[in-house]
C-alpha cells in the first residue's frame, strides 16, 4: 500500500497512530504538503511521522511530491535534509 501522507492528513486524526496500525501494509511512503513545499517546510507533522517509522522500522520507500519552492535546487536540497533528519 501506499500510505500518501497529503490525503492522509486530510482524512485521518493522527498520522503517526494510523502509520503504526496499519504498518504491516505499507510498503511506499509519500510525502506531499497541502501547499506542495519540501518535506520540513510546514504543515505535515514531520519529525512525529518519522518518529512512527523508525518506530516500526519502517523500510520502505519514500517518494516526495514538491514543486519548486524558490528553485529547483532549494527544492532538492531542502528535501534532502529533511529527510536526513528525520528518517536516517
């Protein structure tokens, strides 16, 4: 399953409760802000997502959906980062 964490945090009361109940299911993780930022920039509750993965141990992918922020390359890097903290 694909667990798209923008539908997500419309639909369910706790993202980090729905992860670690339904874990066994998922196999890709996607990450996509409501105002389609990089992951870390706002509104989705990263570090307790990732505290929920690493909870599960999660080994899964991760896909990000960002359009460019203030440039393709701010974009890329800021995700990167994001993802580094909270998911290494």
């Amino acid at each position: 399953m694909l667990a798209d964490l923008l539908h997500m945090n419309i639909e369910e009361e706790s993202l980090q409760d729905s992860i670690i109940v339904f874990w066994k299911s998922i196999g890709h993780m996607h990450f996509a802000n409501p105002n389609r930022h990089p992951v870390g920039m706002v509104h989705l509750p990263v570090a307790e997502i990732g505290e929920a993965l690493k909870s599960i141990c999660y080994d899964g992918y991760i896909s990000v959906e960002a359009l460019s922020w203030r440039d393709p390359d701010s974009t890329a890097v800021q995700t990167i980062l994001s993802i580094k903290e909270y998911f290494a």
